[in-house]
C-alpha cells in the first residue's frame, strides 16, 4: 500500500498510463480513502490518502 496525498489526482494521473480502477474509491471511518488501482501489467497496488 502505497501513502498519498490526493488519491483523486493520483488515480486520474495513473489512468491516463492504463491503469484501472476495479472498485470505488472507499473511505474508511473518517480517517482514511482506500483504493485499487491493477496496472498494464496486471499488478495490483493500493493506495490510501489519509484524510480529517
């Protein structure tokens, strides 16, 4: 899992290289935004954006 500070931005700027988006972006209680993003290669990151 990878730590970012705006997952939006980082999300569109990985789609724009072919990355996609298997599920919604979910927030987690009020603390983090978690994601999934599976690349070109089929390798499977995750991301999470700490928020509040």
């Amino acid at each position: 899992m990878f730590a970012v500070d705006d997952i939006d931005d980082i999300v569109d700027r990985l789609r724009t290289h072919g990355a996609e988006l298997p599920d919604e972006i979910a927030q987690y209680e009020s603390t983090y935004r978690l994601c999934y993003l599976r690349g070109s290669a089929g390798i499977i990151v995750a991301l999470a954006e700490q928020i509040g």
